[in-house]
C-alpha cells in the first residue's frame, strides 16, 4: 500500500460545550468554525456549522468524532467525517492550556476520514479510503490526509 497526499486541512476550533462525565467517558463537543483545504485534486473552504463531539477516555485518548461540509473552490460540496484518537500527551495538555501548537508526532493523532458528494466531478471521492495525521495550531488543527492506494 502507498499513501497518495489527498490534501492539508486547517480547521479553527471555536466554543466548545462540556457535557462531562458519562458511562463512556467524559464528552466535549468543540465547534469547527471553518478553515481551508488546498491539495492537487481539490482546494477550497470548511462551511459551517461543524464540530467535534470527542470523547476523553480514562487512558488519556480522544476519541475524535468530527463532521464537516467542504466547499471546493469550483462550488461542489462535500460531506466529511473522519473518527480518530488523539493520545493527549503532555505537550497536547500544554498546548491546549496555553492556546499553543504542537508539532507532527508530538503525539498519536491520527483519523480515518470518509468522504460523501453527489458532485459527478469528485464522485471518485466517494469510494477513498484515507488516513490523516494532525497537530495542534494556535486556535486550531492542522490535518495532513493521503489516500490509501495499491502497492507496486
């Protein structure tokens, strides 16, 4: 299998509600207040309303759960939904305390994002198994996503 870049995704974070401690966790939904997306294939805007409804485990894990709408620079509109785990390290508790950034790797931040469109010109991204690595930005994250492709 090889990784084919797809995009870079930069999302801004707003207000965020906390629900608190339940059976499975403690639940934090943080708005998405737009951002961008710019790759060789397709480029364009976060729309919103969007948001992450993350729940922290006992184990220090996010488990991320984000919805979004991509508006490509050609006007086709994309529904995303992407699932991961964010491992939150020390340096992701620092950032988050101090409204920092972290660097690629500075923890396990991974997603699986699936894509939905009814656009005949990105219909191809409708059947894309994809992966994404982040990082923290001020106010914000920062998603690397590839398609996963065939080998040699």
């Amino acid at each position: 299998m090889k990784l084919t870049p797809l995009f870079e995704m930069q999302g801004r974070i707003g207000s965020s509600t906390m629900i608190g401690n339940g059976p499975f966790g403690t639940r934090v939904i943080a708005e998405v207040t737009g951002g961008s997306f710019a790759g060789e294939r397709l480029s364009g805007q976060i729309l919103t309303p969007g948001a992450d409804w993350v729940l922290l485990d006992s184990t220090g894990a996010g488990h991320i759960d984000v919805r979004l709408t991509l508006a490509t620079n050609d006007g086709a509109h994309i529904y995303m939904h992407y699932t991961g785990i964010l491992e939150y390290t020390d340096k992701v508790r620092e950032a988050f305390a101090n409204g920092t950034s972290t660097e690629f790797g500075d923890s396990y931040f991974v997603t699986q994002p699936r894509f939905e469109t009814g656009d005949e010109r990105y219909s191809w991204l409708n059947h894309v198994v994809a992966v994404a690595e982040g990082r923290l930005l001020e106010g914000g994250m920062l998603y690397k996503v590839y398609e996963c492709a065939p080998g040699d």
